[in-house]
C-alpha cells in the first residue's frame, strides 16, 4: 500500500481497538477503512512510535525511499512473525522462514547456539533463529535499517508494564471481566462461521462460555479433543467438564474428537522439514490435535479461538508467598501460607514442602549441586533432551543458559514478570504456527494473548493470584458468572494425548529407521546423542502402564530427538 508521502507498506494484520484508534488518528469511524488503512494512517502519523500504540496481532514493513530508510515492525506478545536478512546489497524480510530461504540469496547456514537453545528448550533468545544470518524481528520491537545500519528496539518490556493497584478485590474482578469480554469480541468475525477449541480447563471454558454470550443468535462450534485409545492414566475427565459448559448454552454446537491416526511426518519427520524449515517443537500433540483442525476446517469455520496462553496471563497460577516470609523473618505467616495450601488444595504436608517449599527457599547453587550429583556430573539439562554433550560443551553452553538465567530447565526464577513473558513471547512455536498458517483456511486466534489483558495480567500483584493457599484465584473469580463451578473447583490438570505410548509403539520401527539415518550424518550425529536414542528405543516399555515411570525419556525426549536429528539430516542434504 502506498501512502500519502509516498511511502510503501506492507502489512500481515488484524487490529483491535479500531475505533479508539481511529479517533486518535482523527480517522471519522463512519467511513469503516480497513485494518491495512488504519495502520497505513498510524504510520504517518506516529512514525517508529506506531506499533507500539496498536492492539491487535500484525506485522510490517514501511518502506521511505526518500530517506532509504526501512521500518519493520511486530506486535507486542509476536503473534505474527517477520525474519529479515541484510547484507550490503539487499533486505530480505517474509513471515515464514520458507518463503525466506526461497531466495538462493538468503544464506542456509545454521546457528548452533540456537540449536543447542531449540533442543534444550532455552527461552528468551527471542530475535535469533535457527538460521545465522536470518532474524526475527523480536516481539514487541522494531527494527530499522537505514544506510546499511540496523537498529532494532523493544517497545514492550517487563519495564514498560505498569503496575495495576485497586482498592477493593472485586475491582480487579470487574476490569478483567471487561477486559476479557473486549478480547474475545474483538477476535470474533462480523459474519462466517465461529469454531473453538474446548477443553475442561479455565482458558478454553472462558473463551468458548464468553464467545457464546457475545454472538447472541449465532452459533459456535466447540471441539473436545479426547483420547483415542486405552490408556492407564487416572486422568481427569474433560468431556465431562466441556459438556457442562455447552449445556448451558443453546447456541453451542459440541462435539468430540477421538480419532486415532498416523500421519505421513510421524514416520519421515523430514517431510515436514521443506515446509516448516525446521523441526517440530512438540511430540506427539500436533498428530493428536490434528484430527480437531480437519473437523473445523471440515464445519467451513472461518476463525477457531483457543485459550492457549491463559496460563501466563488470566489464569496464572500465582506464587506462593514462601521465600518472601522467610526473607523477612516471617515463619509463622509461612507455616501459615503451607496449612492453608494443604486445606484449599487438599494436599500432603510432605508433598508441599518436596513440591513448593524447599525449591524456592533452597540456595540454588545446591540446587545444581545436587542435579548434578544425581546426574553424574553433567548439566542439568541433560536430563530431558538427547543432546551431545561434547556438542553442547562445544558452545559454551552452561554459560550461554546462565546468562538467560535458565541453568535449570522449567524452573521459575528471578523476576515472575521477566519468567512469565518470556513464555507469552515464546518464538519457536510460532515459527511452527507461522509455517502452518496456510495449511487451513481458518484463522486461529487466542483472546488469552490479547496485548490489554496480558499488561493488566502481568501487572496486577501476586496475592490477588494465589490467596490463602488457593491459586488461579482471579481467574476462579473473575470465570464464576461464565464458567461452570466444577471446572472452578478442579485443581487437577487434564492430560493431552494420554496414549502417546499406544501411538509411538506404532512407530517404533520407523524411529529405529530415523535414528539410523541420524546416525549416518555427520551433522546430525555431532549435535544428537544417538546411543542415548539407541538406548532409549531398545528399552522402549512394551505396555503403556510401565511407560508411565519413564514417559518423559521414552516420550518427547525420544521424539523430539529424532524430529531434530531428522531436520538436520534434511538440512545436510542426506537422501540415503
């Protein structure tokens, strides 16, 4: 699109708050532009400043000739992606990494630091990729090339939320009560047809109970993904909850998954690899809700809403208060939070203490003394990915994950604001989304990852979240006029693809194959720890109950080594 100052933009976009937006602009809200003229408008007028004052989920690139200058932006948590390449000649830029590498002048080098963090699951190296010469603009940032100078900037930051202090609690239920409603409307389409995915848990339940009272006559088709083979997990009933919630709206058409099936990609993980151009970052989850997707693009729905970052907003468990009590000398109002914790969640003294108490109280170089100890020396983060050792020793990489403050895999420290964005700006799986976003021809969106409920989420204080030994209490609060008691009173967590041991004995001679072909490849074989794989799949539990004391080993450990070494084999050009 070409502007009024001749300017040139390019945009992948869908905003939020048009009307405020336009009336900022000075943009008469009668006229009803669309959401590429809008952003054409808040680019003239608001320059560099732009994206950081829209809503909504975009990403664009604003070319001035002029002044040779290039603007590329994205929104504030990175639901739309954009990688550029710059050398002294040329810019490339495009919203998947395929259409970047398309371009035999975009360099197919690979980063192995970035490596190592893909397989270790290392967040918050949010602008480098798995591709050395290849960026992504990060999220919530710009970047700016000018004159062969690139300058890249972050609009929103832990620093940049502001806090949310209100008088009374029932304050903080009424904002998140109109925040949450304005963001699933505003993901709702004007006409075509509405689909969501359902689970018994509070994310999924909120956006669908919400979604059903603003579409008013119109109806909206919710899908219950359940399991599609034995399995021997005491797991909690979810279709029982999803079924509560779409009983009590007339307006919801529900129906439940169970298929059971193996796609082309679970036996060659490298058939994926020219798509995605780059491996899968879950196990066995995209197989298993794959069945869901065919049955919304079957119903010819035009948008399908999730809930799928509500954990890290709304519904954020909350931290126990343990270590700031005993900081201060406070150990009865700490005995006070564990018998409390006990009652409301109905758990073990023994249980609280092992689970919740000493790890945050814990000094944390005993922490990684200890893993260490029980890991016979070697990194912590050994322990669930098969990676080499020598390779990650090869990079430096303790000291790389040290920096990150991520020497522990999954464990939350430091600053919670700090931890909880890291994961609402997650990138590598949404590079995977990226390059399955044409494979449908809906559009998937999550109100849980609104930019308005995700700043009022991060800035409200911890104890309107965990309250006398109750977590998620906002969330259990705020859901009461919308969601049905028996999904607010469960503290148990549902299970997604509980029989993935009836699904990967299924494969087992295909990942014999695959670890065969990795171990073939010089690349693949220096970065992958093949024995361990070759460990791991000659003791490979023959019924699923044993699987159960092992899954995370036999499960995605094993996996998601065979999905990395196979990326790299493709990458390396292997064909044998």
């Amino acid at each position: 699109m070409e502007q009024s100052s001749g300017a040139v933009l390019v945009a992948d976009v869908r905003l939020d708050e048009r009307d405020d937006t336009m009336r900022a602009l000075g943009m008469a809200p009668a006229c009803r532009p669309d959401d590429l003229a809008i952003l054409a408008a808040a680019c003239e007028r608001w320059g560099d400043n732009a994206a950081a004052r829209l809503f909504g989920d975009f990403a664009f690139a604003l070319w001035d000739e002029r002044s040779g200058r290039l603007t590329l932006a994205r929104d504030a948590i990175g639901m739309r992606m954009l990688y550029y390449f710059v050398d002294r000649d040329m810019v490339v830029f495009a919203t998947t990494l395929r259409k970047m590498l398309a371009l035999p002048q975009v360099p197919r080098d690979l980063d192995e630091l970035a490596i190592g963090n893909f397989i270790t699951q290392t967040q918050g190296d949010v602008e480098r990729t798995l591709y050395r010469q290849i960026h992504r603009v990060p999220p919530g940032g710009t970047v700016v090339i000018e004159r062969g100078v690139v300058q890249v900037d972050r609009y929103w930051t832990p620093r940049s939320i502001a806090p949310v202090r209100y008088t009374h609690d029932e304050d903080y239920v009424d904002a998140a009560r109109e925040l949450l409603d304005r963001a699933v409307a505003s993901r709702l389409p004007s006409d075509g047809g509405v689909a969501a995915m359902l689970s018994g848990g509070f994310d999924s339940t909120a956006v669908v109970g919400t979604a059903a009272r603003l579409l008013g006559d119109r109806r909206i088709s919710a899908f219950t993904r359940i399991p599609g083979a034995a399995h021997p997990y005491d797991a909690l009933d979810e279709a029982g909850l999803a079924r509560q919630l779409a009983g009590g709206h007339a307006n919801i058409d529900w129906m439940t998954i169970d298929d059971d099936i193996q796609l082309p990609r679970d036996r060659e993980p490298e058939l994926e690899s020219p798509i995605l151009c780059m491996p899968r970052t879950g196990a066995f989850n995209p197989t298993w809700f794959r069945p869901l997707l065919d049955a919304v693009e079957q119903a010819g729905a035009r948008v399908l809403l999730d809930g799928g970052m509500g954990n890290m907003t709304l519904s954020w468990t909350g931290r126990p208060p343990y270590a700031d009590h005993v900081r201060h000398g406070r150990l009865i109002a700490a005995a006070r939070v564990v018998m409390d914790t006990r009652r409301a969640q109905r758990r073990s003294f023994s249980e609280i203490l092992r689970k919740d108490v000493i790890p945050v109280l814990e000094p944390r170089s005993l922490r990684l003394w200890r893993w260490r100890l029980h890991d016979g020396g070697e990194a912590a983060m050994l322990r669930h990915c098969a990676v080499a050792a020598d390779f990650l020793e090869s990079l430096d990489f303790e000291r790389h994950a040290r920096a990150l403050d991520q020497e522990l895999p999954f464990e939350l420290t430091g600053d919670i604001r700090a931890w909880r964005m890291k994961f609402i700006q997650a990138q590598y799986p949404r590079d995977v989304m990226a390059g399955n976003r044409h494979s449908f021809s809906f559009d998937q969106r999550d109100p849980m990852s609104d930019r308005r409920l995700a700043e009022f989420s991060l800035g409200v204080p911890n104890a309107q979240f965990f309250h006398k030994g109750e977590t998620r209490w906002l969330a259990r609060r705020v859901l009461a006029d919308r969601v049905p008691r028996d999904v607010l009173i469960e503290h148990r967590q549902g299970r997604q693809c509980p029989e993935w041991h009836h699904i990967a004995k299924r494969r087992r001679d295909a990942m014999a194959v695959s670890i065969e072909r990795i171990e073939r490849s010089p690349l693949a074989s220096r970065v992958i720890d093949v024995p361990r794989l070759k460990s791991l799949l000659d003791t490979f539990p023959e019924d699923a109950a044993t699987a159960m004391k092992s899954s995370v080993e036999h499960g995605p450990m094993l996996l998601r080594g065979i999905q990395m070494g196979s990326f790299l084999r493709w990458h390396e050009g292997g064909n044998d």
